[in-house]
C-alpha cells in the first residue's frame, strides 16, 4: 500500500503566514509598551489588578487608560485604531495560534485550533485559502505600521522629555 506523497504548503501561503505572524508580534509589542507605560505612569493600576496579558484585555485596557487627559490629542484615532484591532483579531487567533489539520490542498489549507472557554475546551476548524491568509497579512502589516505609531505617541505624551526617533505617521487608518 503506497503512503500518500505529502504536499507542503506553497512558498506563498508560507510567506503570507510569516508576514502576519510577525506583523501581530508587532502589534503585541506595541500593546504591550503602552499598557506599561498607562499603568505604571498614571495610576491605572487601579482599573486591573494586573497588568493585562490578552489580547482582549490589553485592548478594553487601552481604551480606558487612553482617555487620560495627558492624550486627549490623539484619543479619537487610538480608540479607532484599538477597534480596527479588535475586529481583525481573528485572522490572529485562526493562524497564528491554529496548527495545520490537513496536507494543503492546492490554496486551500485547514487548521485547527483549541478555544479555551469557560466550560473546557473547544475545538475550532477553520478552511482558509492563500489569498485570505495574504489579505490577512497586509491588514496586519497596515494595523503594525499604525500600532507603532501610537505607541510612539503614547510615549512622547507620556514621558515628553525622552527621545524618541520615529516618524508618527498616521495611525487613523
């Protein structure tokens, strides 16, 4: 009996996989930098007993702690930012913290992954095709870019006195 030849996953798909998977690293680190810069430097420690570790949380954080009076110049287009965030987070979840089920077949690839809730654990799959994942990757790529931006900004308003060399761009989006 002939064991089936494995087909890997095309370069492209893998490439689009590892633009996003970096990309919402980027937008982690950004998260992370300006919940510790809110709740070690204004007092927002109150709002959470520790500092937030998911995403969710780093993000219903952010949206409070980013109504502080020190960034009201920016608090409009960071809370639009958060939002944009929110609602793309499932090409995250689906990818990056999904594994492949099954050999690709051709652009079309199957993943799986385990949603934690709380009644025990639940298994998702999810079908996603190389164009989804690359499409994914350029939001995510778009969503680093603005991320880092504010990031910056938070920085700046929060600690006026550092240096910072990065060019704010537009974060609105």
């Amino acid at each position: 009996m002939d064991t089936p030849k494995r087909q890997a996953p095309s370069e492209g798909f893998l490439a689009a996989v590892g633009t996003l998977t970096l990309n919402w690293a980027a937008i982690e680190t950004a998260l992370d930098f300006m919940t510790a810069i809110i709740f070690h430097g204004y007092k927002h420690d109150k709002m959470e007993p520790g500092i937030p570790r998911s995403l969710e949380r780093k993000l219903k954080f952010l949206r409070r702690g980013l109504k502080h009076p020190a960034f009201n110049a920016f608090q409009v287009r960071a809370d639009a930012l958060l939002l944009d965030i929110l609602a793309q987070r499932n090409d995250r979840h689906e990818l990056v913290h999904g594994a492949l089920l099954e050999d690709p077949q051709g652009d079309v690839v199957q993943t799986l992954r385990v949603k934690y809730e709380p009644c025990g654990h639940r298994l998702s799959i999810h079908t996603v095709t190389t164009a989804e994942v690359e499409a994914g990757a350029e939001r995510a790529r778009t969503l680093s870019d603005r991320s880092t931006a504010l990031a910056a900004r938070v920085l700046a308003a929060a600690r006026p006195d550092e240096l910072i060399d990065y060019a704010f761009g537009e974060f609105a989006g």
